[in-house]
C-alpha cells in the first residue's frame, strides 16, 4: 500500500498555517515596520518617514537577520510540528494494519515506510521556510550567507572541504534538515511504544525543552539533544560535534523499538 506524502495529513490547512506562523515569526520585525511605522509622527516632522521607513524594512529584509530569526523560532516551532504530526501519524498506522491484515504484506513493512513519510512533513515545513528566505532575498538583493565556513573548527577537514560560503550555507540547511528528521523519528517510536498521542507529546517535550535546559549546565552543548536543531547557532562545529547530540537518543529509542511489540 502507497500513501502519497501529500495526503498524509489529515487536515493539511493546520500545517500551512504553521508553515505561515513560521514565516510571520521570521519576518515579524518586517511585518511590524510596514504596518505599524507611523511616518507621520510628530517626532519625525523634520525628517523623510518614508524615506526612514523603507531603510528599515530594507535592514529587516537582510538575510542574515532572517536567518537569525529562523534560527532562534525553530527550536520551538518544528518540535510542536512535529507532536501534532502524531495525530495523523496514530490514524493512518491503524489504517496501515487493517489494509495489512489478510493481505500478503508485511505490516512492518508498510509501518516502516508510513514513519519515513511522515517525518519528512516537518523536514518539507522547514525546507519551503528556508527557501522562501533564500528566494526572496535574492530578488531583493539582501542575500548574503557570509560568516557560515566560520562556523566550523579552525583547520577542520569540513572547512577545507566547504570552502566557500554558499556551500558551507546548504551544508548547514542539510544538517538541519536531518536533525528534523531524526527527531520526528524519535517521536513517533516514542508513540509507537506509548500508544497516546497526547502522552508522548509531554515526554518528547520534556526531553527535548526541560531535559536540555537541565543538560545545559552539565554537559558540552554539542551533546544536548536541543543542538540537533540549533546547529547553525554554534561555532566551533566539527564532524565530531555534528553527531554528539544523538547520544543521547540512541539507548531510549533502541529501548522503545526493542518493547514496542510488548506493549
């Protein structure tokens, strides 16, 4: 059995409007300066507002103020995707196991196959996000990924490997992109084993929010799952540094896949 990606989602509005959250939030200092600027302020009677006010939406329009605010709303708003992509995810897996029952197909098979396609929905979210930036950046002329190979370690094989900026840029969107999709992975073996959607949000939540926070203060950063989805907001990054946050991921879903069956 097939099911397209784009059907996935039972209620497909919820997350084009999440996607259009994600973009508010990104240009909100955009959207702020162009609907609430008041050009004719007594405090700007001797000065050009408009003239004022178009310099400012240009400065909020600079691609590495948008990638900075992508960076700081996504550690929130990607983890909330992809909790609510539980919901969908428990439908269609019992759909899975009745269409499997008396067939000749493997259920496991088929289960393996729906958890991929839905944790690239939170991975399409970020990608249309990022090219939304990229895009309109480039038409404006504010594209400039300056300061990305800087990023890694002084001498490391990934700053010689990626020399140049626009590749040090889509490498980084790409480590991103996996750190999505492995915890949309992560979550929904966590529902796999605890069966409640609502249940499975808070543990995930509070792994990823609470038990970061509390990581924080003992452990390197690199290894604190949060990191998976704040690559880009580090320096110092090597191939090492890139993998440690996982870490921590391993033994619980090697632990949940291993007693799902059980439960």
């Amino acid at each position: 059995m097939k099911i397209p990606l784009l059907t996935l989602a039972r209620h497909k509005f919820v997350y084009v409007l999440l996607t259009l959250l994600f973009l508010a939030l990104v240009y909100r200092d955009v959207l702020m300066t162009y609907f609430f600027f008041d050009i004719h302020a007594p405090d700007l009677a001797k000065f050009d507002g408009q003239a004022i006010k178009n310099d400012l939406l240009k400065s909020a329009l600079d691609f590495r103020i948008l990638q900075f605010n992508l960076g700081f709303y996504q550690s929130f708003i990607i983890p909330i995707i992809i909790v609510l992509l539980g919901f969908q995810y428990i439908e269609l897996k019992n759909k899975v196991l009745r269409l499997s029952i008396g067939r000749e197909v493997s259920y496991p098979g088929l289960k393996r196959k729906l958890t991929l396609q839905v944790a690239s929905i939170p991975c399409l979210i970020y990608l249309v996000t990022v090219l939304t930036i990229a895009i309109i950046t480039y038409f404006l002329g504010t594209f400039s990924p300056l300061g990305w190979n800087s990023l890694f370690s002084d001498g490391s094989g990934l700053q010689r490997l990626l020399d140049g900026e626009i590749k040090s840029y889509l490498f980084f969107t790409c480590v991103l992109l996996i750190g999505i999709f492995i915890n949309a992975i992560y979550f929904l073996q966590i529902v796999d084993y605890v069966g409640n959607v609502t249940r499975s949000a808070i543990t995930y939540l509070m792994f990823l929010w609470l038990g970061s926070m509390l990581l924080y203060s003992a452990l390197p950063y690199y290894m604190v799952p949060m990191t998976s989805l704040m690559q880009a907001s580090y320096g110092d990054v090597s191939l090492m540094k890139l993998f440690t946050p996982y870490i921590l991921y391993i033994v619980p879903y090697m632990v949940l896949e291993k007693y799902e069956d059980n439960v």
